[in-house]
C-alpha cells in the first residue's frame, strides 16, 4: 500500500516538496502511525502548527458540531464563531481588530496591503517601502516572497515586487540608515523560523520599536510561527516588553486546520473599508469555530505554561548534549521553537531519527529545528536525546 500511494503521488502531485518516503494515516497526542503501523513521536507538529497534538478530542467534538451546524456562508453575513475567534484574539493581545484570511501569506500580505492604504489614506502616497529581513520568510505569494530576505525563494520568479528593502537581523544602525521618507513599514519575525531559529539580542526589538516610533512608521510583526504560545507566551512579543502595530498568525490558530488573521490597532484598521480586502473564505464558521476551541484550550488548560517550563527542560538536554558532542555548534531558541546548528549533514540525522520513529526537522542545511506540539512529555524529550546521542556517537 506504502509503494503504492508513494509511486501514484510521485505521478499527479506537482514536485514543490521532497518528501520522506512514509505514508501518516493517523495521529494521537504526539504520535504519529505510517500505512505500515509505525509510530513516531512528533518534534514537527506540522511545522509549529499542531499545539495541542493530534486529534485532540476537545478539537475534534468542536469541529463536528460546527460541521453539523453550518460550514459556510460568505462574509456577507455575520456568524458567532467568527466574531467570538475575533473577541478572543482583540481581548488576548494589543490589537482592536482582526482581518481573518487561509494562511500565512495571506495575512502577511493583508498587512503589507494595510500598511500602504494607511499612510495612502494619510496623503502619503510616497510612503509605500517595506523593510524586511535577511534571512526572514514571509510566504510564497508575489509579494510575500518579494518581502523575504532568502535568495532561493524568490530565484525564478523575478520580477519580484518593488517597495521592499532588507537589513540585516539584529544590527539596529543597519536599520536606522534604512529608514527614509519613502519607508512605511518594518516587516520583521521576533524570532526567525525559517532562518534557522535566529534569536534577536534582548534589546534588540525594543529598539525597533523605538526606530519605528519616532519615524512615525508601522511595526509588523510576523507571528505566523512563534504566535499561538509557541515560545512560551501567547505571542512572541510578551516577551520583550514591546507591542508591535500589527500582527500576522496563521500556524497553530486552528491547530492544522487553514486559517490567517492579521491584527492591528482602530487608527490603523480604519484603513481596510469595505471593498479594500477580502476573502471568500476567510474566518469561515467551520474553521473559526476549531480555532476558537483552540483558544480556550490553551488557556483552559494551561497549555502555554506547560509548554514554556518543558521548553526550558528540552533546551537544557539540548545543551547537556552539545557539551558532549563536538559536531553540535549551537543550541538556541525560547520555549517550544529550538534549534540546534550542527557541523554534519542535517538531512542524514533527520533520516536516522526517522528509522528510530522520530520526526524532527532540517532548516538551511545543517541546523535543527525541534518544534514539537507544545502537550510533549519530558519522558518523549528523553527518549529522542537518547536517540541523538546515540547518533552523534556513531558519527563522531
Ligand atoms: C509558515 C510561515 C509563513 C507562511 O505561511 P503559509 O501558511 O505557508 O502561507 C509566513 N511567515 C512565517 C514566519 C512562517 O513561519
């Protein structure tokens, strides 16, 4: 059956991923089963994206019952799942308002459309660059990969949009000589996923906010990866003593159901009016409704706490390990969003934690990056240290 699906996929699915040659059929907590009967434990999460593990019943009961009510109706129309998702998210963070869209990118580029029409409102239409990142990733519609400081994403798709500008992460004075009368906006991740877990210096976004505050510019936030808890708060900017103007998530919102919200301040807000923006099926009942269960998990359930103090734990074990072995240069990251740089071949370590029924993940070659749902035991963080010992043991 394996071979099968594999070979059949292989033939009609269009080639923008390398995929591990197993088939998931199902999932439970932080386990994962393949067609053949084999578990894993999960350091994925889909990519920061499943929280509260797989199939959570809470979830799920949520989900049906919305599905037996009502799927879809248009934003012709109001719905409480909807507006409830939307109270929740304005009553848990800086924001007034939320724009619900499918994904990431899209909420991204809802804010980037945002930060123009504001100061376009304002008379200043010359007002329309974005600074963006080296090393940041944004997305891969037009303009999100336009905002994305990494070469091989937008290599072929040239000519990338105009009105983006990139610095370096963590340099402040790189910034500040950026900024001219033409800038907007600053579009950054607190913490760089996709780069490689990149972690700012403690003042460092302090002073992009203070950057941004006396040029009278936006301050964006992507939060598509570090919101919904994931680095031990609700949203990354807790901790930093700083809010941003806007704010995009997607990932864990609905815990791997497709879902974007771009959050912002009323006097920003004021800027989307009807017509400005929209979706078909943007903050739909079905999917608002998981979401909004979501939520209250995380919170009902102290989910975030938990996974802040097993973060440290797994953060220390991560270090406890690179003490032990010289081909791990760096353990970095804050609460469930780690990396661990290493001198050898990340693709071979993620395959042989594989063969021993461990999901982990590979960014930029040689760095990698544990993820896993923030529900995971220290009993399963010790089984996959025991089993990357044994790994960088054999190597060494
Ligand atoms: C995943 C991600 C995106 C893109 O989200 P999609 O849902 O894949 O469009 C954008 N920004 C960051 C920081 C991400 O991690």
């Amino acid at each position: 059956m394996k071979s099968e699906i594999i070979n059949k996929a292989d033939k009609v699915i269009a080639k923008t991923y390398n995929r591990f040659p197993i088939v998931i059929t199902k999932g439970k907590g932080c386990t994962l089963w393949d067609s053949d009967g084999r578990a894993y434990t999960d350091f994925v999460a889909g990519i920061a994206v499943c929280n509260l593990g797989h199939a959570h019943p809470g979830v799920v009961k949520a989900l049906v019952k919305q599905a037996e009510l009502l799927f879809h109706v248009s934003n012709l129309y109001y719905t409480l799942p909807q507006t409830e998702l939307a109270s929740w998210l304005v009553n848990n963070s800086f924001a007034d308002r939320v724009f619900f869209c499918n994904s990431g990118a899209e909420a991204n580029e809802a804010a980037i459309k945002l930060a123009r029409k504001y100061f376009s409102d304002k008379g200043e239409k010359g007002r329309c660059r974005i600074i963006a990142m080296e090393k940041s990733f944004h997305g891969r519609t037009m303009a999100t990969l336009s905002a994305t400081g990494q070469e091989k994403i937008r290599k072929g798709f040239e000519p990338v949009l105009n009105g983006f500008d990139f610095v370096p992460f963590n340099d402040i004075e790189a910034l500040r000589s950026k900024i001219n009368s033409s800038t907007c906006a600053v579009l950054i991740e607190p913490i760089q996923g996709e780069g490689g877990v990149c972690c700012p210096d403690p003042e460092y976004l302090k002073g992009v906010r203070q950057i941004c505050d006396e040029a009278k510019i936006l301050l964006i936030f992507d939060e598509i990866q570090t919101g919904m808890g994931r680095t031990g708060k609700l949203f990354c900017y807790e901790n930093f003593g700083i809010e941003p103007d806007i704010m995009t998530l997607a990932k864990a919102l609905a815990n791997g159901l497709p879902i974007g919200a771009m959050l912002t301040r009323e006097h920003i807000a004021e800027a989307f009016v009807p017509g400005s923006h929209g979706s078909t099926f943007g903050g739909t009942p079905i999917i608002t409704a998981a979401s909004l269960e979501v939520v209250r998990i995380l919170i009902k359930e102290n989910v975030i706490n938990y996974g802040r103090k097993t973060g440290e734990y797994f953060k220390q074990r991560l270090l406890w390990l690179k003490d032990r072995h010289e081909s791990i240069i760096d353990v970095r990251g804050i609460g469930l969003l780690l990396g661990m740089k290493i001198k050898i071949d990340g693709d071979k370590v993620v395959k042989a934690c594989m063969d021993k029924g461990f999901l982990i993940n590979c960014i930029q070659g040689n760095i990698l990056r544990f993820i896993p749902p923030l529900i995971i035991g220290k009993d399963e963080i010790d089984s996959l240290l025991e089993c990357l010992d044994d790994l960088f043991g054999d190597v060494e």
